[in-house]
C-alpha cells in the first residue's frame, strides 16, 4: 500500500501543482480570480490524481502514471513561458 500511497501523496502534488500553472496561463481573468480558482481546483485535481495511483497494480506503475501526466504538464508549462 505505500509503494502506492508514496506516489499518490507527492506526485499527484506535483501533477496538482502543475496543471493548475497551466490554467493560470490560459485564462484571461485578473490574477486574483486565476489564483481563486486555482486554490478551488488544485485539491480535487490532487484527489484525482491518488485515485488515478491507487487504481495502479503497484508502486512502480503509479510512478510511471504520476510521471506521465506530470511530463505533458511541465511541457505545456514550458510552451506556454517561451511565448
């Protein structure tokens, strides 16, 4: 269970973390709008994200999913500082 949990706990942060950067890029609001609604979807993303690891058959495939999704992400971050 913590070969999961691991995982879960600090990659799906990191995933959180930063698809909520991207969202904060793409809308065309006030920063204190962007950060509201940021802070309202960073936490059920997380919970996405465990749930995502949890379904996993072990620890090394919930990295490789956390890893994954966290890659696309930090590109798209990366794209979207370029600009």
């Amino acid at each position: 269970m913590w070969a999961k949990s691991i995982p879960a706990i600090f990659g799906g942060c990191l995933v959180s973390v930063s698809i909520m950067l991207n969202l904060n890029y793409l809308l065309p609001t006030a920063v204190d709008t962007r950060l509201f609604i940021g802070l309202l979807c960073a936490f059920p993303l997380w919970i996405i994200m465990m749930v995502y690891c949890y379904v996993s058959d072990g620890g090394k495939q919930a990295w490789k999913r956390c890893f994954s999704v966290l890659l696309l992400s930090v590109c798209l971050n990366a794209i979207f500082v370029m600009r």
